[in-house]
C-alpha cells in the first residue's frame, strides 16, 4: 500500500510540474544567428486553451524576423522587450519561425506557448 501511495504522489507532482520545454511551451536563447530556427508547439488534446504568446529580450546588431506561419511577421532590431499575445482556441499547431535575416550578433531570450 506504500508503494502504490508514495507512485500516486510521485505521478501527481510530475503531471502538476510546469514544463518549460513541453509540447505547448518552449524557453531558449539564440547566440548563433547562422541559421533560421522553425519549431511547432503541438496543444493537447484535453487541456482548454485561450491565448498564445511570445516573449522576446535581448539585443541584436540589426534586424531579426519573428513569424508565425500563416498570421504575421514581426521585424525586431536593437535592444528588445517585448510580450505579443493573441486569441488561441487549441484547433491547430502553432508554427513559428526565427529568422536572423540581418543580424549577426547579439543575444536574444525567447519564449513562447499556448
């Protein structure tokens, strides 16, 4: 009976953790601006969304790309702080990609979710 308690407890504080790099959510930091970055946050099925967002800061040495496929793009350059949200209902991927265009140098903390 101790086991199956000490497991039930143990299942409950990883489901309840809040996962940063988790299939709706994502944390990272660009220094190498070589090359795009495109990734895909995937909602889950039975979890109710409302909004998503991303969160850029930091300093580049000219223009970057921000876009998310389909909606927009967004051209950041210098020192950056900014939060964008916007209305998500969890019907479909979100694709966004990170593109260094014009910058060479700097470094950026991005992160966004559903």
């Amino acid at each position: 009976m101790k086991k199956v308690l000490i497991s039930f407890v143990l299942s409950i504080l990883f489901l309840s953790c809040d996962c940063k790099n988790c299939g709706d959510h994502r944390e990272f930091v660009i220094t190498d601006f070589s090359k795009k970055r495109v990734d895909t946050l995937i909602p889950y099925e039975n979890k109710s969304y409302v909004a998503y967002f991303i969160k850029v800061k930091g300093n580049v040495n000219d223009t970057i790309k921000i876009q998310r496929e389909g909606y927009y793009d967004m051209n950041l350059y210098g020192t950056i702080d900014t939060l964008i949200n916007g209305d998500y209902y969890g019907t479909e991927n979100v694709i966004w990609t990170f593109d260094p265009y014009r910058a060479t140098k700097g470094k950026l903390e991005i992160e966004y979710g559903l």
